[in-house]
C-alpha cells in the first residue's frame, strides 16, 4: 500500500495512519522522498510550486502527518495538492488525544504543554490557500504558534491545531500520551465510567459528554 492509500475514513481504528516515512513532496498521488531541504526546494521550482519561504509551517500532530489524509482534506477543498512534508524538532508540547470522537469513529490526536527534552515532529509546509482548507477541515480546533526548529529552513516558530475539547487525561492525573485507537479504548473501558456508552454503533451519549462529566479532561495549556 501506498503512502498516499490510507482511508481512515473507512479504517478508523487505524488511525492516526502512517506519518510519512521521511521529508518529501506530495504531488498527485505520489509522496516524493527527498534527503534535505535542498532538494525540497529544487523539487517546488522544478514544479512551479510555492517555495517553503511562501509556506507556513504546521506541526502534523495526528493524521495530517499522513500523506493520504492531506491529499483527501486538499482535493476536497478543491485547491492545490502539493505539500512539502519536513522533519523538525519541537520541546514545548507532548501530544495525547482530544477529549472527543471524531465523525469517523475515531479519538483523534491533540497536543499539550509539556516542555522537555527535543522530540521529532513532522511539519507540513502550506500556502495560504492550503491553510485555509486545512483549517475548515478542523472545526474541532484552533491553531496556534509554538517554538520549534527544523533544519536548512531558518524558521524558529510553528503553527499546531489544539483541541477545543480539551485532552483526555484521569482524574487528577496526567493527559494520556497518544496511543493506537484499539489500545487507547480498551484503557477506557477499563477505566472510564460509561465509556461503553459512547462506542458506535449503539452509542447513546457523546464521548466528550461522558468525559467532561467524570473529570476526565484537561488543559491543553496552549
């Protein structure tokens, strides 16, 4: 299968999906690999494409990471699909999962404060017009800047979307750390109250009802 072949949609116990294997270019229906951010930019002139300096960096904390997710969300929109896809450094922010389902099925991913130690981080380099459709496929966030580094592109900042329900972490304890989706419902069966209630299909309350009732969010604190 193909980076650019994940259907979430119809998998959605797979998601977040498989980030991209390295820095790349999407172009069509093929994830271009490229070693540094050199052949990043030769590869956007070659294609007449905006070039990173035009582009706004986004940190992929869940599916957007995917190649096949950007190319649906774009297509849809109906704007332009190349995306440059860089790997960076980030110390401000953890990510967990939002205190919420997604149509979908899923629990999809959400960021937090938490500064340490550097950690890898995908970025999505997007013109005007592919932030804009980005942003309309994710009503269930803001998105806001964060400190992060990436080589060869002299950029200090980054934008993340955060979730508007919060993230999903016990009572009194710490946000849980993203986990694949079969892993992350059997610890809530385990451990939230009615959290069966919430699974489709015979679901009869909103997960993110049962959560923000048994204290079961938190801040994300950005």
């Amino acid at each position: 299968m193909a980076e650019t072949d994940d259907d979430l949609t119809a998998r959605p116990m797979e998601y977040p999906g498989r980030p991209v294997a390295g820095s790349g270019v999407l172009v069509g229906d093929e994830y271009r690999h490229h070693a540094t951010v050199e052949d990043i930019e030769r590869e956007l002139r070659r294609l007449s494409k905006a070039e990173l300096k035009q582009r706004q960096a986004v940190v992929a904390v869940g599916s957007n990471a995917c190649a096949a997710v950007m190319k649906r969300k774009l297509a849809a929109a109906g704007v332009d699909g190349c995306v440059p896809f860089l790997y960076g450094t980030v110390n401000t922010i953890a990510i967990g999962h939002s205190a919420h389902r997604s149509v979908a099925g899923f629990i999809p991913a959400a960021p937090f404060r938490r500064p340490g130690p550097l950690a890898p981080a995908v970025m999505t380099m997007l013109t005007p017009e592919q932030l804009d459709a980005v942003d309309h496929s994710e009503p269930n966030y803001r998105r806001t800047e964060i400190a992060c580094a990436f080589t060869g592109v002299g950029m200090t900042t980054a934008d993340v979307y955060v979730s508007l329900w919060g993230v999903i972490a016990p009572p009194g304890g710490e946000p849980f750390a993203l986990t694949p989706q079969r892993q992350l419902h059997d610890d809530l069966r385990s451990r939230c109250p009615r959290f069966g209630d919430t699974e489709p299909p015979s679901a009869t309350v909103a997960l993110s009802t049962v959560l923000a009732e048994g204290g079961w969010v938190a801040e994300s604190n950005l």
